[in-house]
C-alpha cells in the first residue's frame, strides 16, 4: 500500500534549483515564495503597497527627496525605540517606560548642556550612562525580583515622566549646542566635485548595495551546504533586484536633497549591529528561547534572568539615545515629549512581525513596521486627514497586522 501511495505522489522539486512552480513560470516561483515566507515578506510587500498608493494619493508629494529626508528625521527616534523594543517582545516582556524615559533622558541632556554648559559630548555619553542605568534597574526587578514587567515599566512610566517635569519645572528649555542638534537634523558634509547629486550620499549607496547583495548570496550558499531550504533561484534573483532597486531608489531621492541625515547613519548601525547580535550570537539565541519557550530554555542551561537583565539594560540604553535624537530635532526639552512614544513601538514591533507569545520576530522587521506607520502618518498629514481619523487608521492597521499573525499560527498548526 505504501509503495503505490508513493508512487501516485509527485516528489517536490528541489527548492534551491528552482523547481516546484515551473509550470507557473515567474509568477508561480514569486506565489509558492510567498506562500512559504509569508510572516517574512507580508509586512514588506504591505509597505511597498502603501507607499504606492499615498505616492497616487499625494500626487507624487509623499516621494519628493525633501518629503523622504523628512521623513527619516520624523521617525528616526521611533524606529530606535522599536528595535530594543522587539529584543524585549520578542524574550516575552513589554515596556511601557520608553515614551517617559526618552523625555526624562531629554531633560538631563537640557540640564546638562543650557543650565550647566556641559560639553555635549560628555552629555551625551552621560546620558546614555543614565538610559542604561534606568533600564538595569527595571531589568533587576524583572528578572531577579519576580515582578511583571507590565507592572514594573508602568511604575518607571509615571516615575520618569514626574521627573521630567520636575528637572524641567514644568517649562521648555533651550537651545542647545550645535553639536548635540546634528544628531537629530545634521546631514552628512559635501565631498568631492560639483554635481547634482551629494556624492558621499551616492557612495553609500552603492557601498550599502554590495554588502547587501553579498550577504544574501553568502547566506544562501551557506544554507545550501547545510540542506537548508532555500528560496527558488528565480525568486532569489527577483528579490536581489528588488532590493537593490529599493536601495538605489532611496539613495537618489536622499541625494537629491542635501545627502544622508546623520540619524540615518546611526540608524544604520544600530540595524546592522542588533541584526547581527540577534541572527549570529549565543546571546540572540537565548533571547529567542527564552520567549519561545521558558521551561525549556531553563532546562538547556539558558540563564534567563540575566538575559532579561541585559535585554531591559539595553532597551533604558535605546530609549536614551531616541531622547538625545528627540531633544536635538525639537532643539529642546519639553514635558511633553515622548508621549505615546512607547505605543509607536510596541504597535512598530507587532506590525513588523513580533508575536504576542514572545520568541518571534526581527530586527529588520521591526523597521518595516515603524516606517509603515511612518508612512501612514506622512501620508495621511499631505492629504489633511484630521488627527482622529488617523488614529483610527493606525489602529485598525496593527490590529490587522496582528491578526494576520493569529490566522497565519493557525494556519502552519493545522
């Protein structure tokens, strides 16, 4: 009986040869990608999807070089606030401090460099130090002391943002040094002969697109000599033009402005870096068993408690620096800064991909949420949708994005 069933059943195609959907041609190959990278891909081609459509909307507004570079200032802050923020879903925690932090890390750095004169360097550098320190102490009453980290993060929201208003006396404070204002609105300096496009900017590019294509062919080989399965190999060549388009659309627009903002290269960094922590490092590993299964971790030797420790050190660290990019874009200290920032990053993770249930989720994708919303704000502000109808927008897209998450785990258990 075997035997026969056996017979009657087609053996798939190798995946890393291309086969499996030939008889569909490209669109076949581009539908059976989909289908098995679905969590991977969906937010991304929903990005794409909304871009094109407020670039109709708008009347090509929403892609004009002044309205990008705008637009990378705009959300800068929130995207460094999503990436520690996915560290922390992702191990099964929630931070509802970082909005309240950010705006009590921005008051030191106003009181450290307007009252006091302090070198901005040194200032930030503090700052950072007292980011971190907040966290580690959120992270030790997480880990080590037993407590929720929704009552926990709570607690350090109404704390920090009453200690915002009284370093600020409830008032503005400002300007600050022009240093210290380049992290949030500083652009890299012109380079090189006269043309119409900034070429240092144009060198990144290009830069950016080499490394990009290398690594994905290095992880491709890499899978393949390990049996992985891979993506079919007309469906991987679509994706390196797509990418290296994307990479090179942006590139020019940025060019086409006054070239990359500093932020972005910060930005950059941080992507590269946490990418690198969370895919290739013991340490991204455990974050990831942690919140994908805790008793187990525990019994594969995985020191929770520490992990959670650094994992909440890192995010007070994120929070801290997203407060400096803040206070220098607004060039001030408000009280009011950072409100329903913690929102924006949570809603960025989840729509990036992140699962309620911990142990899913990545670096990359919690940039594609944070610039969908992003997008949906920029968007919705050129055609003049009121506040209270954006809010409704956002919300509908994260609880969309999050059931989509639910359909798509039902899916793969059945």
């Amino acid at each position: 009986m075997s035997t026969d069933v056996t017979a009657k059943t087609p053996a798939p195609a190798p995946s890393g040869k291309g086969g499996g959907a030939a008889d569909g041609g490209l669109w076949g190959l581009v539908l059976e990608g989909m289908r098995r990278n679905m969590r991977q891909y969906g937010m991304l081609i929903a990005l794409g999807l909304i871009v094109a459509l407020f670039a109709v909307w708008t009347d090509g507004d929403l892609l004009l070089p002044r309205n990008v570079s705008n637009l990378v200032l705009q959300n800068s802050y929130i995207l460094i606030l999503a990436i520690g923020m996915m560290l922390v879903i992702i191990a099964g925690h929630i931070d509802l401090s970082v909005g309240s932090l950010t705006a009590f890390v921005g008051a030191l750095a106003a009181v450290f460099m307007v009252k006091n004169d302090m070198p901005w360097p040194v200032a930030v550098l503090l700052c950072l130090a007292i980011g971190a320190l907040a966290g580690s102490v959120q992270g030790f009453l997480i880990a080590y002391g037993g407590i929720p980290s929704f009552i926990v993060t709570l607690a350090g929201m109404l704390v920090f943002r009453g200690l915002t208003e009284i370093f600020l006396e409830g008032q503005t404070l400002g300007p600050f040094p022009r240093g210290e204002q380049k992290i949030g609105i500083g652009f890299l300096p012109e380079v090189g002969p006269e043309t119409n496009y900034h070429n240092l900017t144009l060198l990144l590019g290009l830069v950016l697109i080499a490394a990009v294509l290398l690594q994905e062919i290095r992880d491709r080989r890499r899978q393949l000599s390990f049996s992985l399965d891979v993506l079919p190999r007309n469906l991987f060549l679509l994706k390196l033009v797509a990418v290296t388009a994307a990479i090179l659309t942006v590139t020019l627009l940025l060019a086409s402005y006054k070239g990359t903002p500093i932020v972005l290269l910060i930005l950059g960094v941080l992507v590269v870096g946490y990418s690198y922590v969370m895919r290739n490092s013991i340490f991204g590993r455990h974050i990831y068993a942690i919140g994908g299964n805790l008793p187990a971790a525990k019994l594969s030797g995985v020191k929770d408690k520490k992990v959670t420790f650094y994992v909440f050190l890192n995010m007070g660290m994120l929070a801290a620096l997203a407060g400096l990019v803040v206070a220098a874009r607004l060039n001030a200290a408000s009280p009011k800064a950072g409100l329903n920032f913690e929102l924006e990053a949570i809603a960025s993770a989840f729509i990036g991909g992140a699962s309620m249930s911990g142990g899913v989720g990545t670096v990359l994708g919690a940039i594609i949420g944070g610039l969908v919303l992003g997008v949906l704000n920029n968007g919705m502000n050129l055609l003049s949708v009121g506040t209270d109808w954006q809010q409704v927008i956002k919300g509908l897209a994260l609880l969309a994005a999050v059931g989509f998450d639910v359909w798509n785990k039902r899916k793969v258990g059945s």
